[in-house]
C-alpha cells in the first residue's frame, strides 16, 4: 500500500478517532497537506536565514545560553514529540536517554574524574554514547509498549527516576552525587566547538539534521504506518502491521535523536549529574514539548526557546522565587486553553474564528 | 522585593547616566549573588541572601569608593541551574565580581565555569565541598569560608572527652556528609575512638524507622549529620520509637532552621554538641554586632531568624570578603582584576568569628566552634561555645600525602 | 493469570523470599520484626494517599498528578489548625475539607469541561501542581513544619514481645489504614452513591443513560479523592513533616502504589501499599544503597508483565 493511500485511509479515520482509545492527540491534517506539495515558502527561507544569522548579531551568551540551548533541548523534547505526537505515546523517559548518552559521553571520554573516565577520543566516545543511549531508548520503549496511554507516562516516569536514583547511588561507575564535570566539547580540525559560535552552529546543523530526520521518517511508509496505529492499533493489526515492532521502532528513531540532544545538551553543560536526570527535567522535557504543540516537528524547537527565554530572563521581569509560578501559570494556560501549545495557538489565529474554535473546545463526551 | 531593586536600579542608572555619562561604568561595581530561593535548600538560601546584602548595607552600599550595584540570580541546588544563572550574571548582566553558590555539586560547577572567565572574580557563597579547591582549582576562585570536613574538627576530641567511645554515624549519602563524617572521624578516630555502623541514608528518603531500627545497643551516641527536614524527621521518629542515645551534630543538623522549624517538640536536641563555623552564642563583640545588625535588619517578623543562619554568616563572610578586597585596591579592577586578586589572596579577613587567611589554593583557614544546644528562658534553642579551635586548614592538620577525601569507606575505624 | 503463569511467579518469588525471612530472623530477629512493622506502618499512610488518586482515575480516567500538592495543602492546614486549636481531630477534618474543597473546584472548574481528554487532563494536572506547590510556598515559605501528635499518641509504646518499644503514633497508623480502607469499602459497596460509582468505573456511558447525575457523582468522587490526600497530609505531618518537595515524593510514592496494584482498584491499592511499603523499609534496613533503586525495578517489571497492575482490569 502507498504512502498515499495510507494518508487517505487515515484521514478518513480521523473522526472516529475517539473510539475506545485511551490517547488521542489531534490529526496531522496540515502536515499532510504540507507534504503533498512540499514547497519551500518564503518562511522557510527566512526561518533559516534568521537562524544562520543569529550569532552575527547576538552577544556570545545569547548565542550559547539562548540559542544552543534552546536547539538542544529542542531535540530531546522533538523525540518526544515523535514519540507522542506521531506515535501516540507520550514518553517521560526521554531525558533519561539524553542522560544516558551524557553519562556514557563522560564514561567513555574524557571528563574531570581521571579515575572514572576512560578518556577515549571524541570520535569513539560519542558513536558509542549515542548507540548505548539508542539501545537503552528501544529498551525503555519494549519495556513501555505493553502498557498504554496513561500507564506509557507511568512506566517511562518510573524507569527515568530509576535510572536517576541509580546515578545518585552508583559511585563506582556513574560518580553518584557529584556525576561528572568537565565533559567538554571537543577541539575539531582546529576549530575549539567549546567556543559559543562554532557550537551554536554545530547544534544548529544537529537540530536540523534531527528535524529533517524526523519530517522525512513521518512522510515515509514507516511514519504513515506508525501514525495509523496512533490513530487505531486494531485495525492497523487487522490489515497485518505489527503494531508491536512499529512501536519499538519508533522508540528507536527517538532514541538516536534524544542521544545526540543528549551529547549536545551534556557538552553544553560541560557536565552531567544525576540533577539533569531528575524528576524536574523528565517533566521540563514534556513541559517543552506540550508548550510548543505536538503537531508538527518544529513545536519542541519553539517550546524550548520559550522555555529558556523564561528560565533565562524571568528573574528580570518578577522575583526569581516566584519564577516556577510564571513557569507553571504559562504552561496551565497554554493546555486549558490551546491544547496544541503554541502552534495550536498560531494556527487559531491564522484561520481566525471557524477552524481557531475548534482548537478551543474541547473534544469528548464521555465514552 | 527584586523587582523593587531593580526597578530602583534602572531608574538610578537612567538618572545617573544622565548626568555622568561614561563616568557611570566607572563608578559603579557589579556584583552578581547567586543562592538558592527553590529547591531543597530555599529557607537556607534565603537566609544566605540576607548575609550578603547584609554586608553591602552596612558599607551603605558603597566599597572602595565606588558604588555597588547587586543583581541576584538564584539556582534548585543543581550544578546545571548554577552554571546557567552564573553564566547569565557574567554574560548578560555583565558582573565585575560573582559571589555564589549555595551547594557542593553547584560550587565544582561554577569553579569549572570561573576558568572560562578569566576576568572576573568568583568568590564562594556557601558551597562547601572539598573537592572544589583540592581538585583542578581555579586562579579565580575564592572561598573565604571553611569547608564541611573543617566544620568538624575539634568535635571528635569533643565527643570522646563526653564519654562516648563507640558512635553510629547516620549521614545522608552524598559527598558534604561524607566530608562531615571526615573531619570528625579523622580526629576521632586518631585519638581512639571507634564507628561500627555507618548508616548512609539515600537522598529523598524521609522516614528513618529501618535506620533507627538498625542502632545497635552497644553504641554510646549517634552523629547525625542530616539537613533540614530530614534532621527534623529523625529526631522526631527516633523520639517516639523511645531512643534515648545522646546525639552528635553536623553542622547543619543544629542550623538555625532545625532548631527553629515550625512544630513543638524541640527538647530531644538539648545537649547535643556539634562543630560548625557558626555559634549563636559566641561573645566576641564583633559577633554580637553581627548578630545585632541581622536582627536589626531582618527581624522575625519579616522572615528572618532568631539569629543568623550558617548560610547567612558564609554568605556574609564571602560577601565581606569581596568589598573588603574593593577596599583594599580602592576600586581598581583594572587589568583584569590583577591587583584586586592579589589584594584578596593576600588578605587577612577580619569576619565575626574570627580572622581568616587563605591557602595556596585560595581556600580560607578558620575558625571551628564546638558547641551544645541549650534552652534559654523563652524556650528557644541556641548553641553555646564549649570550645573554639582556630587556624584549621583544609588538610585537617595532615600532611598533604596522608590526606585523602572523604568517601563512603574513608576514614574507617571500625 | 493462567495456572502455569501462577506457579512460575510462586516458584519465582516465595523460595528467595522465605530463605530472606528465615535468614533475617535468625540474624536479628528484633530488626526483621520492626522493619516489617515499619513497612506496614508507612504502608497505611501510602494506602490512605493512594486510595484517593486511584479512586478518581478508576472513574475519570484522570490521573491527577497534583494530588501531591494537595497532599502538601492538607498538611499545612491541618498544621495551621492544629496550632490554633490544639484539636488533632480537627486539623483531621479541616485538612480533609479543605483538600476536598480544592478537589471540588478542580472538576468542577477544569476537568467538566475536558472529560474524555486523558492526556490533556494530565498535563493540566502537571501545570497546578506547580503552580500549587509554588504558591504554598511563597504563603507558607520553605520551613520545616512538623505537627505534634495528639497527647494520648506521643511518645513510645514500651514493653512489646521481641521489638521492646515502638512508636505509639505509628502504631496508630496501621488501624488507621485499615478503618480507611473498611470505610471506603463500605461506602462503595453499601452506600447508593458508592454504587453509582463502582457502576461509572465500569460503565460510565451506562451509567449516565439509566439516568445519573454523571457530574455530580465525578464531583462527589473527585472531591473524596482530594480529601484523602488531604487527610493523609496532615497524618503525614505528624510522621513525616511539611516541607517543599513532600509533594513531589508523595506523588510518586501514589503513583507506584496504585500502577503496581492496578488503577482504579481499592484493594488494588491497598495491596500496592503494602508492597511498596515493605519494601522501602525492608530495602533501606538491608541494602541501603541502591533501595529506591530497588522500589522502581519492582515497579518497572510488575508493569513489564502484568501491564495493568496486578489487580487492574483493562479499560
């Protein structure tokens, strides 16, 4: 069956959506409609232009702490996006895959803890750090794909604190409490990535490659399927899919993106301990991706920049002690009343009143 | 409260640039303050930004002839948040002196961070982990307080002296109680004592009945050297389960936020001696006009304590320390805060408990209280000085090749 | 579970586990004994908090990842009330009513207007529990609060066969949970309200059809929930203590209760209660070091095989 055909039978299904399943996000109608044609418009140009300039006109801590950051976070929070919103499966544990890669980064590599770090090159450390993250991730995702809906975001929360306990606990390998400093970027072909510029565009060329990564696997058969068994696993089974393998698959595809946000975000740091593992960035992440909206790729890549704008710059403009409430009061807002986060919100006012209302009320009935 | 200050500091600058022009940029210093107002050490933290502002206000604001401007940052206690709000007050705000952060894992960070600036001069807040000047130091990284192993030097004299031959040491599982445990047991053990339990409690754990039920009978006292709720938690559970086992302190298990936290029962902890950088009850004048001047400015009923906090005393030191400095090099940060470096390494800091120099590594040499809490006649409790050990330098007395840091399994005397 | 799945797990857990007791008797008998009342103990207080989330998304399908937060609510006020009045039986009460007066307004307000929507229920709980927890800081500040147990429940109970004496307050716990839990078993199964209720969990569509204020026995239900973490807070606050960050391991501590006993079950809970429970207890007093390490991997294998928890049914 073509990847067109899959696109009509699934929009043709999209209005029984509700039926007997626990985790319905909303329908990819203007992906579909995107890809179809696949024009370059006259946004994409400048969303990219703006983007190659940045660091031309920002200060270096602009360009480090605003813009690498928010492109790095932007990358674990987009496999989750994958994950939830293509996939149906809304994933906490994705930090945990990005800690993953960081830890296996400082293991491996080179870091502050002579005695614990093997100090291998960058060139093996990092392929190595991201295929273990990349196991781990279809790990998490065979453990994960028996449950559903409700229980996914239980069992990834339960095994992302597991795995932040241990790295508190684990001295012998994993450093407890202290983790690892010093995991520095390296120094490639003489150019020192540890530098604001040239990382900014080393994170740049990764959140692309990830973006472009993602948009493709969601336009290719393999996508098409994994949105169709979002939308209605039986019937994707009757027609002969294994739900099951489609699922693992695409827990893989998030992992390897959330490794390589992983080695961005530890190098950003210069450092990983259980903290960036903990409870509070399994939910940032979640936090990032639903502020965006789980429609389309470049939702995370906002939300993180909002994200950041706020956690960077709040303390400015209220006491930072009350930073969480603005944190938590956007993000309220956003899910009451723009249940697509950002994007939602941007398509509601683009088409003004008769589709925008229908980002506003809510679906449902009880069922 | 920040936003009134910084509503207040724009409108000056707007005044001032008006009228100075360039001349502002060379009058006034920048000194960014990071502590934690979230996360597990917020009521600390809190307090510590209280020491510092302390002493800016009693130079009125002013340090060697310039004006001092405070922008504050605050951090969870994760060395990420730390670094991030660091970087933001040297980057963006563009802070000529950094003075912060609260915790171990936070000040490892910062120092990694301070060596990317090599113009600006990081100074401690309260963060006390040993590995921060011991291991990979920074040219620009000061720490004007004593460290956690410092903190506890004396009390293992204290303890045997007591009566106390055989200890349970209940600590919680991270590298400050590990450098707690340390300082004790290097001396206490040296003189003769003995620790046949250890009871490392993972970090999140809040009830202690499996450790309390682990307390062996044959030990004379517990050293508990749990923070804030925790403190609170087992002192209360290990009470109502019938222990009666006199108790040995760490430095922030008789903080002013445990023997003030808000409940009743309180009374378990009378007679616990304990070592810390601070004593509520130390006589110097200088202490008591610190102490005067805190209850002056931050009285109870606007969230203060009844008498400063650890973590106000470090904050104020660190604090003091940085202006002190401006004193000393009358303003002059020029050439990459050369002089004023030196002027800081060279210092003898004159600190409500006592002069402080600093090492090699720029790490501060000081003065150690051993106390024990009493009940005054209002029912509050404070700790009294048994003894005030001075000169205590980060080695713990040892020489540099015996010394190790302190771990799970180091010191041992079983 | 078939026959055969049931032997597998016998053969599987209770050798190693009889070899553990016998060994742990031999070894210390005193300590096996407090720690398995220990375990039991906390495990009434995680049942009373637990009971409450599993009772809202055993009929709303809400898992309501602020019931920490009003957890943390009920402490303080029960704190508060405790300190005016002195009356534990009070702060008992108001920390239920005002937990369950939040509850109320939370389906009332939020949730109507979103039923069926899971996940977006879910996130919406996730930005009030930081909110909640931001704002009881910022009114009530980052202090320890720790509430006294009533006079007649201080101090330790002495003289008890093989473990001498044990905490009075804690010892009340156990009958505690159990009079819960037979009260909620009660209204559930003897009370009309009770039954609408158990109806709705399996069929809420048919329930609303013969006729049933839908909304207003979700409102009754979720203000019951809130309560009880509510309840739980103040108990917690004599045990435990008030501090920021309580919210956040209570949450997950009802999170593992209820996944590992099957959502939405009563006994359920009380089963998963009592696991996590003993285990916590038994984990810290013999391997200290990784026993939150311990408590998880339970959890992570109890849903790798039996998705729905041990005693869950399917949706």
């Amino acid at each position: 069956m073509s990847a067109a055909e899959w696109r009509n039978a699934m929009n043709a299904g999209s209005g029984r959506l509700a039926m007997g399943k626990v985790l319905v996000l909303p329908p990819q109608e203007k992906t579909e409609s995107w890809t179809r044609k696949n024009p370059i418009r006259a946004r994409h140009v400048l969303v990219l232009g703006f983007l190659l300039a940045f660091p031309m006109y920002a200060t270096p801590f602009l360009t480090y702490q605003i813009g690498a950051q928010s492109l790095a976070l932007g990358l674990i929070a987009l496999s989750l996006t994958f994950l939830g919103g293509y996939g149906g499966m809304v994933s906490l544990a994705q930090m945990t895959v990005a800690g993953v890669a960081g830890y296996m980064l400082a293991v491996f590599g080179a870091s502050g803890e002579a005695a614990l770090s093997l100090g291998w090159s960058w060139w093996i450390a990092v392929p190595i750090a991201i295929v273990i993250a990349t196991l781990v991730g279809t790990a998490i995702g065979w453990l994960s794909v028996r449950t559903e809906g409700i229980y996914t975001i239980m069992i990834t929360l339960a095994v992302g604190v597991a795995f932040y306990y241990l790295c508190l606990q684990n001295y012998s390998v994993l450093n407890g409490f202290q983790g690892f400093q010093r995991v520095y970027a390296p120094t490639v072909l003489g150019i020192n990535l540890r530098e604001p510029v040239p990382f900014y565009f080393l994170v740049l060329a990764c959140a692309l490659g990830g973006y472009f990564l993602a948009k493709y696997i969601l336009r290719a058969p393999f996508g098409i399927a994994m949105q169709g068994i979002r939308d209605n696993p039986r019937r994707m089974n009757a027609l002969g899919f294994h739900v099951m393998a489609h699922r693992v698959a695409a827990y893989a595809v998030a992992g390897l993106i959330a490794a390589v946000g992983g080695v961005l975000f530890t190098w950003y740091n210069g450092l990983v301990t259980p903290g960036s593992v903990g409870t509070s960035w399994l939910i940032n992440i979640l936090v990032i991706a639903v502020l965006g909206g789980m429609r389309h790729p470049i939702g995370p890549f906002i939300g993180a920049i909002v994200f950041v704008l706020l956690q960077t710059f709040a303390i400015d403009l209220i006491d930072r002690e009350r930073f969480n409430l603005v944190i938590g009061g956007v993000f309220l807002a956003i899910v009451l009343f723009s249940p697509d986060g950002l994007l939602g919100l941007w398509a509601a006012l683009k088409s003004r009143f008769p589709s925008g209302s229908k980002f506003l009320t809510p679906r449902g009935g009880i069922r | 409260m920040k936003k009134r200050t910084f509503v207040r500091t724009l409108v000056g600058a707007a005044v001032l640039a008006v009228f100075s022009g360039v001349a502002y940029s060379q009058q006034t210093v920048k000194i960014g303050l990071l502590s934690n107002l979230e996360g597990p050490f917020a009521a600390g933290g809190a307090d510590g930004m209280r020491g510092a502002e302390l002493a800016i206000k009693q130079k009125n604001g002013m340090a060697g002839g310039r004006k001092i401007e405070l922008i504050k940052a605050s951090s969870d206690a994760k060395p990420d948040v730390a670094v991030n709000a660091t970087r933001k007050l040297v980057e963006q705000d563009k802070v000529d002196i950094m003075v912060g952060p609260l915790s171990g894992g936070e000040g490892i960070a910062v120092k990694e961070y301070s060596k990317t600036q090599p113009n600006i001069t990081f100074i401690n807040g309260s963060s006390g982990a040993q590995a921060t000047t011991l291991v990979n130091p920074s040219p620009n990284f000061f720490r004007f307080n004593t460290e956690g192993a410092q903190w506890m030097v004396g009390l293992g004299k204290a303890a045997l002296d007591k009566g106390y031959k055989r200890v349970m040491v209940i600590a919680e599982d991270y590298a400050f109680p590990y450098s707690q445990v340390q300082g004790f047991m290097s001396e206490y053990c040296r003189l003769g004592g003995k620790v046949p339990v250890k009871a490392w409690v993972p970090l999140g754990g809040k009830d202690y009945a499996s450790v309390i039920a682990r307390i062996p009978k044959d030990v004379d006292a517990l050293v508990v050297i749990l923070g804030g709720a925790d403190a609170v938690n087992f002192l209360n559970q290990y009470e109502a389960a019938g222990g009666d086992k006199p108790m040995i302190g760490g430095s922030i298990t008789v903080s002013q936020d445990v023997l003030n936290y808000k409940g009743k029962r309180r009374d378990s902890l009378v007679g616990t001696i304990a070592g810390a950088p601070i004593a509520d009850s130390f006589d110097a004048p200088e202490f008591k006009a610190f102490v005067a001047d805190y209850q002056k400015n931050y009285p109870v009923s606007a969230g203060g304590y009844p008498s400063p906090s650890l973590f106000a005393l470090v904050y104020y030191i660190n604090m003091k320390a940085a202006l002190d400095g401006l004193d000393a090099v009358k303003g002059d940060l020029s050439g990459g805060q050369a002089k004023y470096r030196e002027a800081l390494t060279k210092m003898v800091l004159k600190t409500p408990v006592g002069d402080v120099r600093l090492d090699s590594n720029r790490q501060a040499i000081g003065t150690t209280f051993i106390t024990e809490v009493v009940k005054d006649a209002q029912g509050n409790l404070s700790n009294r000085v048994l003894r005030k050990v001075d000169g205590i330098d980060q080695m713990l007395g040892m020489k540099k090749e015996d010394f190790k840091m302190g771990s799970r399994d180091e010191p041992n005397c079983p | 579970m078939s026959r055969l799945q049931k032997w597998f797990w016998g053969l599987a857990l209770v050798p190693p586990l009889s070899v553990f007791a016998v060994w742990g008797i031999w070894d210390n008998a005193k300590l096996f004994f407090i720690t398995l009342l220990n375990g039991l103990t906390l495990a009434s207080l995680y049942f009373i908090v637990a009971s409450g989330f599993t009772l809202v998304f055993g009929l709303m399908r809400n898992v309501n990842l602020a019931h920490g937060s009003l957890y943390l609510l009920g402490g303080y006020v029960g704190y508060i009330v405790a300190e005016k009045t002195g009356l534990f039986v009070l702060a008992l009460a108001a920390g239920f009513l005002v937990a369950a007066l939040v509850g109320l307004l939370m389906q009332v307000a939020i949730f109507r207007f979103m039923q069926g929507e899971d996940l977006r229920q879910t996130m919406v709980t996730i930005g009030l529990s930081i909110v909640i927890a931001d704002l009881l800081l910022w009114g009530i500040g980052a202090q320890v609060h720790q509430m006294s147990a009533p006079g007649w429940l201080a101090g330790p109970l002495r003289d008890i066969p093989l473990i001498t004496a044990y905490s009075k307050y804690r010892m009340a716990l156990l009958p505690l949970g159990i009079i819960i839990g037979v009260l909620l078993w009660l209204f559930l199964n003897r009370t009309r309200v009770g039954m609408m209720i158990r109806a709705g969990v399996d069929d809420r569509g048919m329930l609303a059809a013969t006729g049933v204020n839908v909304n207003l026995v979700f409102a009754a239900t979720f203000a019951i929930g809130a309560g009880l973490a509510g309840f739980g807070g103040v108990i917690g606050a004599v045990e435990l203590s008030m501090v920021p960050g309580e919210d956040v391991r209570l949450l997950l501590a009802s999170l593992i209760v209820v996944i590992v006993g099957g959502m939405g079950s009563v006994v359920g809970a009380a089963l998963g209660a009592v696991i996590l429970g003993v285990a916590e207890t038994y984990g810290l007093a013999y391997a200290p070091t990784y026993s939150v390490v311990f408590t998880f991997v339970i959890l992570v294998m109890v849903l790798a095989f039996r998705p729905r928890g041990i005693l869950g049914q399917a949706a």
